[in-house]
C-alpha cells in the first residue's frame, strides 16, 4: 500500500484552551492509538489534505518530533457549517498485528450487459479488510466482464489475497439493471414476434 509522509509535533497541552487556538491557527488536533500509549499531536489541516480528501487509501508515515511512527487513518471528525478537519484519531500499525482498514473497489472488464444499453449500479466502492499491514492492497479489482443484464458481482467472487473480507459472502459489490434504452428494443421484438405469429 502507499504511504504517505507527514511531518507533525506531539502536544504539550491537551486542554480545550490549548485545541481552540491550534485550530484558530489552522492546525488538526490528532491522537495516535495502538501503541503502548497515547500519543497526541498536531499539523497544519493542509499536510492532511492528501491523506483526506482522496478516494485512494494510504499509510500514514508519521514523523513525530523526530520519531516515525506507521499508522492508518481510523476516524475523522468535519465542522458541521464548514467541512474543516476538526480532529483526526490514528491507529498505529505493526507488522506482526492484523488491522482493519476499508481498501477502495476498482472495476475491471467490459460488462456486456452494460455495453448493450444495461445500467451498471456500484453499491460497494469500498470493502472493510483485515490483514496484516504488508498484505494490504492500493486497491481490490472486482471484475464484471460477465455480467449481462440482471446479473450481480457478489463478494464471495471478489479475490483479495491474504486477506479477510468483513463483509457477508452475499454483499453486492456491482449489478446490470435493464434501463429503458435497453428495455425498448426487446419490447419491439416482442410485438414483432406477436404479429408473425398472428400473420401464420
């Protein structure tokens, strides 16, 4: 998976007088899970831009005063008005201990139901995961190259190597619905095979 360097520095202060002005200075009050303690910090909300506002997933390489420190994104909390970044919580990750992590769905192949005017639905852009971090993919390939109209792409047919897939085996990951522009040429078979059969 990729990662992502962001320098930060551990806090001194974790009172609400101390957060009030980090974030009028436009800096994220963050805390790191995991480890054996604790650990809080801050940094600008623009060294986080990357790590946010993406639909790609990475591992955040944290310099913390010096000390790096791998983590992932656990939880991350927005101004109601604004959308600022208001607080983000890390989880920190060790090679040897399994972490769960959401890893975005790509689709691959051509489906022929989609190709002859089928509507092609994505319910599941992201799947939940568990696996040892140097298991864990940039992204999951869901290949529907076989799906025709009316066919779904369950998660149980979803290969994802050396890890666990929290999801129950019957989840929808992709289906091909009939749309009208795909629906209008069987109606006008149907009315023509109607009609050679009344002229016979």
């Amino acid at each position: 998976m990729k990662t992502l360097a962001i320098n930060v520095k551990e806090r001194q202060n974790v009172g609400k007088t101390n957060t009030r002005a980090l974030r009028n200075q436009g800096n994220v009050p963050c805390v790191l899970y995991g480890g054996e303690k604790q650990v809080t910090f801050y940094a600008h909300e623009n060294d986080f831009r990357k790590l946010v506002y993406t639909p790609d997933t990475f591992i955040a390489e944290l310099n913390i005063d010096g000390s790096k420190v791998r983590a992932i994104l656990q939880d991350i909390q927005f101004h109601p008005v604004t959308d600022k970044i208001l607080h983000i919580d890390f989880y920190q990750l060790f090679e040897d201990k399994e972490v769960t992590m959401e890893i975005p769905v790509t689709l691959v192949g051509n489906s022929p139901g989609v190709m002859i005017g089928g509507a092609l639905r994505f319910p599941k852009r992201k799947l939940k995961v568990k696996a040892l971090p140097a298991n864990l993919p940039d992204s999951i390939e869901a290949d529907i190259s076989k799906l025709e109209i009316g066919d779904k792409l369950f998660v149980r047919e979803v290969e994802v190597p050396n890890c666990t897939v929290l999801h129950p085996e019957n989840t929808v990951v992709a289906q091909v619905r009939m749309s009208r522009a795909a629906q209008a040429p069987v109606e006008g078979e149907a009315e023509e095979a109607t009609e050679e059969a009344a002229a016979e």
